[in-house]
C-alpha cells in the first residue's frame, strides 16, 4: 500500500506531526511565514492531505493542482480560507478543530473587554514611558465599570456561549442575537435574553462578534449599526476581520460614535502599517492571539493531525466540517491505511 503523503504549511506544536509521520510521509514548510500561492500549488501537488492554517486560502486552483487529495485538516475552527463547496464537489473531506479552543478564545474576549474598558494598555505605556510622576492621581486614566452592564454577544455558537457564561460573575447582563434563536426555556434557564442585532446595538454597552465568516455575515458591522451603539459602548472582535468594515469602524472611534475597540483580528492581516486604527488611543490591537494559549494549541495540533488520520483511515474524523462529503465519496473509497 502506498503511504499517505502530507502537506503541512507551518510548523505545527506537538504532538500533529509524531501522529502524522506514524501514518503518512510528512513535508513541511519549516519558514515562519506561511508558503506563497505559488509554492502551495507546487507542494500539494503529489499530497493526498493537506495540514493547512487559516493564512493559506485553499480554493479551486490549489484543489486543481492535487489531483488526488483526499482531506484538508485546518488547524483553526474557522475555515472561510476553504472554499468548502468546491472541496465537496469534488469528493475532499474538510476538517477543523472546534471545541478545544472555546475557552481560550472566551477568555481572551474577556481580558480584550477588561482591558479597554480599564485602559490597562494606556496604563502599561503610561508607567513604561515614565509619565508616571505623581503617587496616586483621582481622576487617572479612569475608565468604564464593567460590573452591571450589559453586553450584547453576536453569533451565540460554542465560544458566544462560552463567553455568555463568563459574564454572570461579571454580573454583567447577556443580550444575544444568533441567526437561530434558543428555546424559551434556555434562555431562562441561562439568563439569555434574545434581540434583533438592531436592538441588541442599541441596548449594549459591549458588544462582542462570534459569528463565522460567510457571505452574510461579511460587513455584518459597518456604518450603520456603528451609528445605532451608545456612544459610550465599547466594540469586541475575536472572530474574523471582515464582520466589520474597518473604515467605518474607523470613523466611528475617531467622531466618538462608541467609545472605543479591542480587536483580535482585522481585514488584512498583519495589519497594514498605515491602517489608522494604529494611530487611535481608544483601540486595543492583538495579532490574531485569541486562541494562543499553550494547552489549546496544543490540542488544535492534535485533532487537525488524528482528522487526517481518521479519513485516510476511512473512518469518519472527529471534526467533519461537510457532511455531504460522505455522500460525494464514501470514506471506503478515500481509505489508505
Ligand atoms: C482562529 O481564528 C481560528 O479560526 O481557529
């Protein structure tokens, strides 16, 4: 029998290539940088599984080149870089990793909210900068009580939830808008309360983005919704860049329509060294961190190798993000080992 052959676009943390070399020959790209478009065609070319990460966007062309790859493992819960339809259409099983990094993601939101509603960044920089000058000051860098507010969650899937159940010692109240809305019973069991995204805008004093990239959720905040938060509301995004339009969250925080952001993520990443947001003091910047704690990445690594496994093995992976794929080709027919 031929050994699977592997493509992993990163270095990856322990344990996804002791798994994956068990199995399968493993080539990867051992650079700090992701591999151009160019060299992904060219790797994946003889590959029958592709280890891929949400900076390689893994769409027809790159299918075309690998004529018989059989799965595409990302290491992210995300997978807007796939184009999933296409991977289906031609009988390739796309797999994530959700779950093991619900937790890590909801409590970066959390410190993301803390910090820019209690100006903890400013502070750092206004000790390192020596300004700090006087003992103790009443009025320095004061900032927004978190206990008692509300905070409006968008997309309330396993990380929304997540971050729903870090509010209640927060005290803090919990609106939520999701494109399917929980039974009654839930919500009160939960503490949950339902609003049109509309209402939840306008009743928030944090709102904070957990939906999946798609075609609908693509500029989900842009002027207009920007224009219907309190002017003292603070705007949270640990999902992906493209929910808000940048410019007009841009406007937003520089004509003091909401009071600040902390953002995780943005349209292009890294950020574009002339992008303004570097310049606001209202805004907390992090490099696409949100899930980037040891233990979570490390399980990541894990499941995105054991989901290449599991198919190549003929076997129905742990995290199958499309399903109709068993129908497209029946995993007897995608076995190599
Ligand atoms: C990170 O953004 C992920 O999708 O895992």
């Amino acid at each position: 029998m031929v050994k699977p052959r592997v493509y992993v676009t990163r270095m990856l943390p322990s344990p996804a290539l002791e798994i994956l070399k068990e199995y399968c020959e493993v080539e990867v790209n051992l650079r700090q940088e992701p591999p151009s478009k160019r060299e992904l065609i060219d790797r994946v070319k003889d590959k029958h599984a592709l280890l891929c990460l949400l900076t390689d966007s893994v769409d027809s062309e790159v299918m075309n080149a690998a004529s018989d790859l059989r799965v595409i493992s990302t290491y992210s819960v995300g997978y807007d870089h796939v184009d999933v339809e296409e991977a289906t259409r031609r009988g390739i099983y796309v797999t994530n990793t959700p779950g093991v990094l619900t937790d890590a993601v909801a409590d970066f939101t959390w410190a993301l909210l803390l910090g820019v509603a209690r100006r903890i960044v400013e502070a750092d920089r206004y000790v390192r900068s020596g300004e700090w000058k006087v003992a103790w000051s009443p009025t320095l860098l004061m900032g927004c009580s978190v206990y008692g507010k509300t905070i409006g969650i968008v997309g309330l899937g396993r990380i929304g939830m997540a971050v729903a159940e870090r509010a209640r010692g927060f005290n803090v109240r919990v609106l939520y808008y999701d494109v399917r809305r929980l039974p009654l019973e839930v919500e009160q069991r939960l503490n949950l309360e339902y609003r049109s995204l509309e209402e939840l805008l306008q009743e928030s004093d944090f709102v904070s983005l957990h939906v999946p990239l798609t075609k609908e959720t693509y500029h989900l905040i842009g002027e207009e919704e920007l224009r219907l938060m309190k002017k003292t509301a603070f705007l949270i995004n640990t999902s992906r860049g493209a929910i808000v339009d940048t410019r007009a969250l841009i406007k937003a925080l520089k004509e003091g329509w909401i009071a600040g952001a902390a953002l995780d993520v943005f349209e292009k990443e890294p950020i574009e060294e002339d992008n303004l947001l570097l310049k606001l003091p209202n805004v907390i910047l992090a490099p696409h961190i949100a899930s980037a704690t040891v233990e979570a990445r490390s399980k990541m690594a894990e499941i995105a190798a054991l989901n290449i496994i599991s198919v190549l093995k003929g076997e129905k992976p742990p995290h199958l993000v499309n399903l109709d794929v068993l129908n497209v080709k029946p995993l007897e027919e995608v076995k190599m080992i």
